[in-house]
C-alpha cells in the first residue's frame, strides 16, 4: 500500500483516485470543490483541506489539473508540494503542460531531494473511469519504474518515452492528431448528411476501414446526435493547441494542418462553446457550410 495525495479531483481525476484505491492504496485527496472530496471519501479514500496537509504525509503526489500555471501553482512556494513533501517522495504531474515547465519542474524537484515525473494522459473521461488511458511518461528510469504499478492502475497503456518532458511533448503530439481527427470527422459528417445519405451507416462502414479511428468511434455517435456533452472540453483542447503551436514554433517545425485546427478550434471558443465537447468541432463545420442543425431539421 502507498499513501498517495491526488491533488485535482475533477472529471479525470476523480475516477483515476478511484482506481488507486480500489487498488489498495491510501488515497487523501484535495480539490477546489469539497464534493469531489467526500465522493473519494466515501469510496474509501481520505480526505485534506490543504496541498501541506496531504503531501506531508504522502510517499506520492499525483497532481492533475487544467494547465502549467495550475501545476507551478501548487509544486512551489511555502504552501506547495516541494517545500512540503519529505525527501524522496515522487511528485506524478498527469497534467497536460508545456514540455519546458515540466523539465524545470523536474529540476525543481530534483533540488529538494523530490523525483518528479510527467505522466499526461489520453482517453477522455471515458478512459479515466474504465482506467484504459494511455500514459505518456517522462523521468528517469528507475524512478518511472518504481510508479508504474500506480500508472498501470489508472491506465491500460503505460509507456516511458524518453526523460522528463517527454511525456508533455508526445501529448502535445496526440492533441495534435485527435484535433486533426476531430475536424476531418466533422467535415466527412457535414458532406455525408449535405448528400442525403444513410449517415449512419455510412460511419459505420469507415469505421471499418482504414478511416477508422479511436476517435471516430468515441465521437461520431455523439457527433450524429449533436449532443456534446464534455469528455473533454473545447477550452482545454484550446490550451493544448497553444503548447503545440509553440513547441513547433521553438523546434523549428511546420504544422500547416495543425496551426489551421488550432484557429479552428479557437474561433470555435471564441463563439462561446468553450464548456462543449471538443467534438462541437462539427458546429463550426456546419456553421461554415450554412447547414446550422436548426436548417438540417427545417429541410427534413
């Protein structure tokens, strides 16, 4: 058993701390919201009022939060994880940030006796609560090895990619393809529905073939049913663009299809659909098409 503090109970992270305790593991748990709290409490977990009051007694902190300033938010300064945690603990940061702040978290941590490793993960909601998420690590060897029976609790693909900031960087990457994914996949459902086929069925077929896709199958249902219900929101794919964007623009790298999805998907937020499933890609589509959902149902 491991006492593990799990800093960020939202949509992903409270089922991942789930996973940890039906595993065994002594789970406290902390988050902005108290109800996320008593829910890990309630399935066997812990709960803490503060990041110092869960990591001082924490052999690992997992943290899982929105974005990079969240992460240096809570790692540094006298209330943060690595004033905090005893020497040798290891700080798990499954967060999706910038590469950059991830290898200098490392450093950080490194200075206070801490091992920390970057360990983003895929799947959505759905992979968090079936723990099939696919996680991306970054750290030393030893140290990647010594977690990974937590990891393989949370997850079904669990790889090392390289040292600290890689794991941030093949994320970066997997946001780039599903929003790639995504947008073909609207615009494929825009142009079927426009020529009146069996849509439907027509998913189902590419589905099959070399079209088909995690993607396609998580998405296009919902996609179908116009009904974007977040597994992930637009304003995090949003973010997720920014760090790819910059990352290509600092190793010198053309994205021309992926700099034109990160437009797409920002004039999408801008439009006010943040809070909408990253699938809510297909509105701009339709919008751009002049086929709203309101002028589909008006021809029917």
């Amino acid at each position: 058993m491991t006492t593990i503090a799990f800093i960020g109970l939202g949509i992903m992270g409270e089922p991942m701390a789930f996973h940890l305790v039906d595993a065994g593991h002594d789970v406290i748990g902390v988050n902005h919201g108290r109800d996320a709290v008593e829910r890990l409490v309630e399935h066997g977990g812990r709960g803490a009022d503060t990041v110092v009051e869960a990591v001082k007694e924490a052999e690992v902190v997992i943290t899982m939060v929105p974005d990079s300033p969240d992460v240096e938010g809570i790692a540094y300064g006298d209330d943060g994880i690595y004033r905090n945690a005893e020497p040798g603990t290891v700080h798990i940061d499954c967060s999706t940030i910038r590469p950059d702040v991830a290898r200098q978290l490392a450093e950080a941590g490194s200075e206070r006796e801490l091992q920390v490793i970057d360990a983003p993960v895929s799947g959505g909601q759905a992979g968090a609560v079936e723990a099939k998420l696919s996680i991306m690590v970054g750290g030393a060897d030893a140290d990647v090895e010594a977690v990974r029976p937590l990891l393989e609790a949370m997850g079904s693909t669990v790889v090392h990619v390289g040292p600290a900031g890689s794991g941030q960087t093949v994320k970066a990457a997997n946001q780039l393809m599903v929003a790639g994914h995504l947008e073909l996949l609207a615009e494929a459902i825009v142009f079927l529905e426009a020529q009146g086929v069996d849509t439907e069925a027509a998913i189902e077929v590419l589905g099959g073939g070399l079209a088909g896709s995690a993607v396609l199958a998580g998405k296009a249902t919902g996609m179908l049913a116009r009904t974007f219900e977040p597994g992930f929101r637009v304003d995090l794919h949003h973010k997720d663009m920014g760090i790819v964007t910059a990352s290509a623009r600092e190793a010198g790298v053309a994205i021309p299809l992926g700099a034109h999805v990160a437009d797409l998907v920002s004039a999408l937020r801008a439009q006010g659909h943040g809070d909408l499933d990253h699938s809510a890609l297909l509105l701009l589509v339709e919008q751009l098409s002049g086929r709203s959902s309101a002028t589909q149902t008006e021809e029917a």
